[in-house]
C-alpha cells in the first residue's frame, strides 16, 4: 500500500478502511455541453481540467481547473487579440500531470496550444464556488476574490490569491493558490503584461504573443494549492468483484469490468469518491453534497464494498447538527471563511461552513442505512462496529447521532399523522425558496410542499426506522415500532390524494394544443403512435408541490420516482399514475433522448410553461440520475410481484406481494411503461450524456424528433451541467430488463 502525502491517513486507518487508501492513478477525458474534461488522480492530488471544445463557435475560449482539495481551482477566458481572427486552444497530449510547488503547493498543469495572439480576460483564482457563482450569476464576483500580480516577465507570470485567512508566506498555515503561466520548454510564445491599477484593483493585461505562423507556440498552464488533498477510493476497492460468491447474475452482470479497471466508467466513479465523503460532481460541485450522495449510494449500493458504502455512510453522519438535520452541502476552504465573515462569524476563520438549509436530505439517511445492513449481504453483521464508531467531526457514536436524526424526523412526522391537512405537511423552511433537489428558486413551482418530500421520503424514512429498531439494530430507548408504523400508515395513505389533479378530456386536449405552440413543437406529437389513451379519459397525476394556501402546482413531473425506489407500500391507482406519465411528451414526460423530469402543458396557470421550459434547471429538460431512481423504482415494485434473476441486480426487503400483483393485465402494463423508458434512456444513452448532470433539448420538426442540447447555450442565468454527476452513475446498478446493459456497452 502507497501512503499519500499530507493526508489524513491515520484517523482513515483507525476507521477500519484500510484497503481503500490507495494511490491508483485515474485519467479519462470526457466531452459534454460544447467542453472538454480532463481528470486525473495520483498519489500528489486530484484535478479537472475543462477546455473549450474546439469546434465551438464561441469566440472566447475557456480553461476551468477544479481541485477537490479545498474545493479550489481557477477560471480564465483566453480571447483573440484580434477580434476578426479565430483563436483556437488544444491540450497538448501527454500533458495534463500533478505538480508540486513552492511551499507545498499541489495541483495540475498542461500544455495548451494556441493558433492565434490571444489576451487574458476574466481571471478567478482560489475557490470553485466563487467561479460558479461568476459563471452562473451574471458575471458578478465579489471583489474579496480579487488576485495579485505576482510576478512575470515575458516569458512567465505568476498570479496570486491569498486566501481570507492567511498569514505570511513563512508561516505553517500559509494559504493560497497560484494560476501560473509560463511559456512551454521550446515554445517562442511570449507575454506582454502591463499592469493593472491594484489602488482600484483593475487586473492586468496580459497578452500571448506568437512571434510567427510557424512558431511553436504552447503556454504550460499550472493551478497550484496548499489545501490538503483527499484519499480517493480506487475502483478495486469502490466496487464489488463481477465473481462475487452468492452474487446472482444480474448483479455479476452488473460488476463486470468496474473492480478490475476494465470498463473506464468505474475510473469517472473513483475520481468522485474518497474516502471521507462523496463528492457530487465536476467541475463545479467537487465537494460534499449529502443529497447526492446518499441518492447516489441507494442506486449504486447493490454494487459496492462494505467500507466504501460505510465511507459515504459516516460522512453523512459525521455531518449532522445539533438537532438531527443532516448537511446539504459543506463549504471548505476559502469560501468558507467568506460565508463565515457574512454570517458576522469571522472568528471561525475557514472553518468548514455547514448547510443546512434542505428539507429532503434528512429523510434519506435512515432509508440508506435499513437497505444496508438488512437487505444487502454486505451490511450483514456490520451494524454494531459501525454504529459504535467514534465520530471525528463532533462528539458522540454514531448511534447516539442518528438518534438525534431518527427523533428529529419523527417529530416533524407528528403533526400531520394527528391531523392530515395541508398545512400539516412538511414545508420549506422559513425564508428558503428551495428545499428539495429542485433546487433552482423557480424548480417547484414556486411552490412550498414538495410532492417527493411528503408522499415518499416522509414515510419511507419512517418505515426504515421501524424496522431497524424491529431488528435490534438501532436501539433507541422511548421509541415504540408500532406508533411509528402507524404515523407512516397516515402519511402513506393520506399524502397523495392531497397532491393530486384531475384534467377532463376536453382541457387536457386544449391545453396540450396550446403548449404545443408555445413550445414550438409539433402537432404530429399528439397523434397516432405518439399520442396516449390519456385522450379519451381524465388524465390525473400528482402535482409538484403545493402552495402555501395548499394549491397545486399542477406540473406533471418524476418525482414519483421517490415513492417507487423508497417506498414500501405502492398503491395500483399511485402506479397507475407512474403508467400514464410514463407516456410521450408532451403527454407523458418521454422522449428519444430521455424522460423530462417537467412537463408544464397541463397547467391551469399557463406562466409556468415560460417559468419551467427548456432552458429551466429544473424546467422541461432531462436529469440523468431521475431516469435512473425512475428505472430502478419499478425494478423494485415489479421485484415484489416476481424476481428476474437475470435482469435484477438489487435486492428487495422480505415482504408479501402487493394484491396489483394478481393482476396481469395490470402488472403488464407497468411491463410496457418500463420499456418504454428504457427506450428512452437507451436514446439518452447513444449520445454519450447519460452520466453528465442535466441536458435540455432542440426539436427538429422534420422528425418529430428530440436531439440533446447543452442547457448552458440556453439558460440565461449561464447554468450548466456537470460532464460527470456521482448519482447519474446510479445506472451501474441497474440493467436493463430487454437486456441491453448500460454497464456492458458503454
């Protein structure tokens, strides 16, 4: 075993993990949304690089580098210094390694080449979360993330960022990070710099100039910080061997290739994952995110090792707060000393700043742990170790935390199992416009009770709790299993009538015809093959939230995801529902390229149709890790009914068929909405998007058809979607029922 430097390796031994400190090196390139990513991860650090692809007909070119260590990295704009020309930058194969600097410094460097004089424009040097609140808030950056100039001549320039809290270069807690340009060994690139006016702080110009056309002109770029870099799980050690004793074939199926290093996918997961938390994404969510983390570890838990599943596990738990919520997101480094001097807390320094500002995470937790250590065979006979480990980030076990989380959610439940009403559900909290993982101020509706959050995590949470205290795993005095099974009765039967909407024939069909203009698409997508039965009759669903006087936000969404991948007692009318949406948009949520997680057209309050359309976060665009919790949902509801040795790579609770079962005309219908969304998916899939974040689309009317569209060329906030998103590799877990394995094939 290669020990890494500068890293808590100790406190991860004295977890019992081993086995997962490694220094395998990852690199794999990714090209998503009009970029280029590349990543690597070696016994020095771990790093993205994002480029400008260079068939993009924007003018600008982009380098984005992200670290994971201190969630750090730099953002520039490399532009034409004439603007009639067009500048082209490549990364130089071979290039993109780790590096070591001055006072410890780690982080990356490459070659780039350029064809074309260019100058430097925007400039962010230091902490990924000021680059994507530049990025996606208007161009505006908060002037305490202003960089120095460091040094140059004209063959080198070396700019600064000197985190909020720091000391002088001589001392040991010296924070900072550093965007070095230089000209390449060999290269005739030169700078020109002229500097800027630092009493007013205006930044430099920098211009690269090639002496000639036939020059050899490559610039080294290098992002360098002191953070403390992260142990990453390697694949050998994230994932289950594909020969795995008493594995059946679905889940060897699934596992082939990922432990051995053999489907490069495994490699895109590895680099997400350390072995201290789950990171969500890159480049612009390298960090700690428990939603997506736990999201991602109930889709992907079939397939990993006991200590990886227990790494995401214990970050979670290490986490929580006070009262038992759990963390959204865990701000490091120096934005972390940023939100600490707003919130008038200077005193904490860079102090990790912990969100607490969601509703759906808390509910999460206890789900994840039940389907561990009493379903999977690798929970077996592990829940006292770990339930009896020693918290690092606070005081107490992790038993007595998730006690303190177990009674939170129980008392949030209370209200509305003694009186189920409306306003008895589980809202935004005070003065958050977001609360679930529709995170964008417009993704619910402007709504204030999520659909999810109450008909499906409220009670699934609940259940998972009743049976950890029925198995003796949680013991926690005071507690009574069947008071909390009857507080989940309520919520599981009364929630979703409250959400539901009715549209008559007539309506619906007008409705549609109207959406069908102001979307720009076309009228042959409500006839014939693309049509629905949902024509002749009422169409009902379940609406995306509520507003505050209990109103519906009456957006057909995926949301019922949720209640199929969490929930224990699934109704035949609530699956009728899943059927009916599971239709071609803009009836259903369907298309070509996948299954929108939004569709407004039915929508008595007709803004909404603006508020969520295509170039919306949240709005009629196609979230990768949705499809998957939608496909892996009805391989567990079906799963009740009968086991498909073959296709299943999960594992589904004891329990006695649901009565829908004996009904085969039913049953087969959920059959056909599965395979239908499979369908889609298979089309999402041959664009090479299916593990990025979020995709929108273009209509080519010729068709009828959908082809993938990067939502950053439409959001007008400049939103854009990660290449690689931990919980959309949540269909490693999963196969597809007709046999064609995502795993396998890509």
């Amino acid at each position: 075993m290669i020990l890494l430097p500068r890293l808590y390796v100790s406190a991860l031994l004295g977890l019992g993990l081993e086995g997962i400190v490694s220094a395998q090196q990852l690199t794999f390139q990714v090209t998503s949304g009009g970029n280029d990513n590349y990543f690597l991860r070696d016994d020095v650090t771990a790093g993205q690089l994002l480029l400008t692809s260079a068939n993009s007909t924007s003018q600008a070119r982009r380098l984005v580098v992200a670290l994971p260590a201190g969630n750090s990295g730099a953002l520039t704009y490399f532009l034409p210094l004439n603007s009639s020309e067009t500048l082209g930058i490549n990364l130089v194969n071979g290039t993109f390694t780790t590096t070591t600097e001055e006072y410890n410094n780690t982080g990356v460097q490459a070659d780039l080449s350029l064809n074309a004089n260019a100058t430097l424009g925007v400039t962010i040097i230091g902490a990924v979360r000021a680059m994507r609140d530049y990025v996606e808030g208007n161009g505006v950056m908060h002037d305490i993330f202003n960089y120095t100039l460091d040094a140059y001549n004209s063959t080198y320039v070396r700019l600064h960022r000197r985190w909020i809290n720091s000391t002088d270069s001589n001392s040991s807690i010296f924070r900072g990070a550093d965007l070095y340009l230089s000209a390449s060994t060999g290269s005739t690139a030169r700078f020109n710099v002229t500097p800027g006016n630092n009493g007013s702080w205006t930044p430099p110009n920098i211009d690269i100039l090639l002496p000639s056309e036939s020059s050899n002109a490559t610039v080294q770029v290098k992002v360098v910080t002191n953070e403390t870099s992260l142990v990453g799980l390697n694949p050998g050690s994230l994932f289950l061997p594909s020969n795995i004793t008493g594995g059946t074939p679905g889940l060897q199926a699934a596992l082939q290739g990922l432990a051995d290093g053999r489907n490069s996918v495994a490699d895109q997961v590895s680099f997400l994952t350390y072995a201290d938390k789950f990171t969500a994404g890159g480049w612009r969510f390298l960090t700690y995110f428990g939603r997506d983390s736990l999201i991602a570890l109930r889709l992907l838990m079939p397939t990993l090792t006991s200590e990886a599943i227990e790494s995401a596990l214990g970050a979670v738990i290490e986490r929580t707060n006070t009262t038992g919520a759990l963390c959204h997101e865990e701000t490091i480094g120096d934005y972390a000393s940023f939100i600490n001097m707003q919130d008038n807390r200077s005193d904490l320094g860079n102090a990790p700043f912990y969100d607490y500002k969601m509703i759906d995470t808390d509910l999460l937790l206890l789900p994840a742990i039940s389907h561990y250590f009493l379903d999977l065979p690798q929970g077996k006979g592990r829940a006292s170790a770990f339930l009896a480990r020693n918290a690092t980030l606070q005081n107490g076990t992790y038993a007595e935390i998730l006690n303190r989380t177990i009674s939170y959610n129980l008392e949030r439940a209370r209200p509305f199992s003694q009186n189920a009403v409306y306003s008895n559900l589980i809202g935004l909290r005070p003065d958050q416009p977001v609360g679930n993982w529709r995170d964008s101020n417009e993704g619910l509706g402007y709504g204030f009770y999520p659909f999810d959050v109450n008909t499906a995590l409220v009670p699934a949470s609940l259940r998972a709790t009743q049976a950890l205290l029925d198995a003796s795993i949680i013991p926690s005095p005071g507690l009574n299993t069947s008071e909390i099974g009857a507080i989940a009765d309520i919520w599981e039967q009364k929630a979703p009538s409250l959400f539901e909407v009715t549209v008559s024939p007539d309506v619906s069909q007008q409705r549609l015809e109207d959406f069908i203009q102001v979307a720009n698409l076309s009228t042959n997508l409500l006839e014939g093959a693309n049509g629905s039965s949902n024509a002749t009759g009422n169409f009902s669903f379940y609406a995306l939230s509520l507003k505050q006087d209990g109103s519906s936000v009456e957006v057909l969404n995926s949301d019922t995801s949720f209640n199929l991948m969490y929930g224990y007692n699934v109704s035949q009318s609530f699956l009728q529902h899943v059927v009916d949406s599971l239709q071609p948009y803009p009836r259903g949520l369907l298309t070509n390229i996948g299954m929108v997680v939004a569709n407004p057209a039915y929508d008595s309050n007709r803004t909404n149709i603006d508020v969520l359309n295509r170039a919306a976060y949240h709005g009629t665009v196609v979230w990768s890790f949705q499809q998957g919790l939608m496909a892996g949902g009805l391989a567990r509801q079906l799963g009740y009914c009968s086991v498909d040795n073959s296709t299943t790579v999960d594992v589904n609770p004891t329990s006695r068929p649901p009565t829908w079962c004996s009904h085969d005309a039913f049953v087969e219908s959920v059959r056909d909405a599965q395979t239908r969304l499979w369908n889609a998916i298979n089309g999402a899939r041959s664009t090479s998007e299916l593990y990025s974040e979020v995709w929108s689309y273009s209509f080519d009317n010729a068709t009828s058809t959908f082809q993938v569209t990067d939502l950053a060329s439409l959001s007008p906030s400049g939103t854009e979607s990660d290449a690689i998103q931990l919980w959309s590799y949540g269909f490693l877990g999963l196969l597809d029922p007709s046999g064609n394995n995502v795993t396998t094939t890509l």
